[in-house]
C-alpha cells in the first residue's frame, strides 16, 4: 500500500507542476482536470472515499466548466 | 517599487516563509498516524448511538450538522454572489435566453459529442442520485452526488446547446429550487428544535442500521443540501453558458 500511495503522490507532484509550467489556460485547463483525476486516486489510496468524490466533481466537472466558459468569453465576448 | 526592490523582498519574504514552514513540518506527527481522540471515538460510538456504518456522514449532519449548515449557506451565498456579478453588465437579466454568439454552427457539434453527451446525461444522474440519497450508507452524500448529478447541465450544454439547457433548466425554475433546499435545512433544524429541545437534535426513529430508511434525520437533512446543491450548480452552469453568448448584434444569430 505505501508503494501505491508513494506512486499516486509523485504523480500529484509532476502533474500540479506541468499545469503550472504550461502557461496557455486553454491546455492548463485539461491539465487542471487530470490533476483533479490524479488528486482523486490519491484520497481513494488514503482511504478518504468521501472527500475523493467531492474532488472528482469540483475539479473535472464544475472548475473546468467555469473556466472554458470564461475563457470563451474573453475571446468572443464584448469585452474582447 | 524597483524590480531590483523587489527581488530582494520576495527573497527575504521567501525565506521567512520557508523557515515557518520548515519548523512546522518538522513537529508534524508521522505520515498516516493520528493523534487525536476524537476520530476514534466518533468511530466507536456513531454506529451505536446512530446505528450509521458511515461515521463521516453522522459528524457532518448530526454531530456537526449545524456547521453544515453553515457550509451549505457558503454555497448559497457564492452563487448568489456570483450571479449578482455575472449578471450586473448584462443587458438583458430576466427572461428570454440571451442571443447567440454565433460561435458555432450546427454542423460544429459532431453526432459523436452527442450521443457520448447525452449518454453521459443519464450514466450522471443516476451515479448522482445514487450517492447523494446513500449518504448514511456508502461514501457520499449530498455535497457530492449533488455536484456529480449537476453534471447533466453541462452535459446538457457541451451535446445539444445553450437553448435546450435554457429550455430544461431555466434559473427562473433552478433558483427557487435552490433556495427551497436551502430553507430545508434550517426548517429541520425548527422543527427538531421544537420537537425534541435543542437545534438540529437528530429525534426521528433511527430504525435499523444498514437500511435506507435508518439513521433518523440525517437522511432528511441530506436530501436538503442534495437539492440545494444540485440547483445551486446549475444555476452557476446556467449563469457561466450565458457569459458564452455575450452581446453580438442581432443579424449576427446563428442557431446552435
């Protein structure tokens, strides 16, 4: 089990700093969003059910849409 | 401010702040070990006292059920307040969708986006539903199949449009819904409070553990923040689709 959660901490650590390097938000978004799936596994292997769902939703649902709609608007909206 | 200035006061900022963290680290217990009494007790006595195998679930809306409570008014609070700023430099607020961008056409949206789309609006709201309304039993809740099932809207919006997810989930139908799980929760906390005494004291039969209909009030309580949850979100979806279609000229319209 400590190798499983060594691996899922690891991978938290180069996929939050990949999405921190890639500068362009449109890429940064679905970066974002395998970080919120990467983030999951790790409070799954914790044994944190609970709080892993709560991340599932908010980070590949709910942050991601808010973001692309916004990024959408800031290339197509009146204030262009 | 010079960028030489600041160079030299991020550094020293830096360092003072490496040097807390470094010391706090250090007095951190070891990986895994907790130290605290009040997990384990929660552990041992929830699943008597509540007959609940989810001891996560009693301290979140029984224990701790007004602190909940609270958390589900941030919520509300944030959409509300996130409305109130999307909506401000808007010309039309109230009923009609607002016009189209015109950013894609019809044929943009391939028949594949729609039929994984709208699949995944039925896989979504039954995954949804199914943790929301097991909170007492299985890992979940409302806060989480709520935000799971409020999915649909922006499946919603990603297979078929902006007009269909104004035509099934307008805000003029999601906000009252919102604000009637909202009040849910306080009119429980009444209720008991006049039933049994004290604000939120779980007083309905708490039936036997392990079925759906057990653990008193708590099941009550979650469906409240379920709803609340669910139409909060989608009323943020709802407020982030139109931000998509700001303000273009009329002749500019082009059906999603």
């Amino acid at each position: 089990m400590a190798v499983v959660q060594g691996v899922a901490l690891v991978l938290v650590a180069v996929v939050a700093t990949v999405a921190v390097l890639v500068r362009d938000p449109k890429r940064q978004i679905f970066l974002y969003m395998i970080y919120g799936l990467v983030m999951t596994i790790v409070l799954v292997v914790l044994q944190a059910p609970d709080v892993a769902l709560s991340e599932l939703a908010v980070g590949s649902v709910a942050i991601p849409f808010a973001v692309l709609a916004t990024l959408v608007r800031m290339e197509h909206g009146k204030g262009k | 401010m010079s960028p030489r200035a600041r160079g030299v006061l991020a550094a020293i900022s830096g360092l003072a702040l490496l040097l807390v963290v470094l010391a706090g680290f250090a007095k951190l217990p070891d990986f895994g070990v907790y130290l605290g009494p009040y997990g384990t007790l929660v552990d041992e006595l929830a699943p008597i006292q509540r007959k609940i195998p989810n001891a996560i679930t009693a301290v979140n809306f029984d224990y701790r059920g007004l602190d909940t409570m609270g958390e589900e008014f941030i919520l509300f609070a944030a959409v509300a307040g996130l409305t109130l700023v999307l909506r401000k430099d808007r010309r039309d607020t109230t009923d009609a969708p607002l016009p189209s961008a015109g950013l894609r056409g019809r044929a943009d949206r391939s028949d594949a986006i729609r039929a994984f789309g709208l699949a995944g609006i039925a896989v979504t709201i039954a995954f949804g539903v199914y943790v929301a309304i097991h909170p007492h039993l299985t890992p979940g809740g409302g806060f989480q199949g709520g935000t799971i099932t409020s999915g649909f809207a922006a499946l919603i919006f990603l297979a078929l449009g902006y007009r269909p997810l104004k035509r099934y989930a307008p805000h003029q139908r999601t906000e009252p819904i919102e604000a009637i799980g909202a009040a849910g929760y306080v009119l429980v906390g009444v209720a008991t409070l006049a039933a049994a005494g004290a604000f939120l004291a779980n007083c309905l039969p708490l039936g036997a553990s392990g079925e759906f209909f057990s653990t008193g009030t708590i099941p009550v309580i979650n469906l409240c923040v379920a709803v609340e949850v669910v139409a909060g979100f989608v009323v943020v979806f709802g407020e982030f689709a139109d931000e998509t279609r700001f303000e273009v000229d009329d002749e500019a319209e082009v059906e999603p």
